[in-house]
C-alpha cells in the first residue's frame, strides 16, 4: 500500500471541540458588540462627557476580549495535527 507524501507542518487532520468552538463564537459576538460600543462611544465623545469616561473602559473590555479571543484561537490551533517532518504516511 503506497503512502502519500506530506510536507512539514502540513495539516493531517483537525480534532474537534464543540465546548471550544461555541465559546469562539461567544467571544466573536462579544467582541463586536463591544466595538460597536467602542465605536459609538468615541463619536460621541466630544460632546458628550458621559461618553469621554465610558471610553477607556470600553477600550479596556474589547482588549480583553480580544486577548481571551487570541488565546481560544490559539487553543484551537493546537487541535490541528501536523506533520513534524517531511515524509510519507
């Protein structure tokens, strides 16, 4: 039986995470929401000094979320089985 050859680093296959996957989608949905409030906040801010203080801790929360985001991400990637070397499987 011949084997097909792989490449370093090449994906073999992906394991899955439901639990992962839904919180990737939860952090996906959040961090929109919190740059949409980023956003608003930011237009509103000249004139509005409620919003000028609301401002930094928004931008706070979607650094947050964005970090908890990269880290799921990350996680995630680690589920791809890849090849070490060069070869044959």
């Amino acid at each position: 039986m011949a084997g097909r050859q792989v490449v370093a680093g090449e994906v073999l296959t992906d394991l899955v995470d439901i639990s992962l996957e839904l919180e990737l989608e939860r952090l996906r949905g959040q961090r929109e929401q919190q740059r949409e409030r980023v956003f608003a906040l930011e237009q509103r801010r000249t004139f509005d000094p409620i919003a000028a203080s609301q401002t930094a801790t928004s931008r706070a929360m979607l650094d947050d979320l964005e970090e908890q985001f990269q880290q799921r991400s990350a996680d995630a990637e680690r589920l791809k089985l890849k090849t070490p070397i060069d070869g044959c499987v």
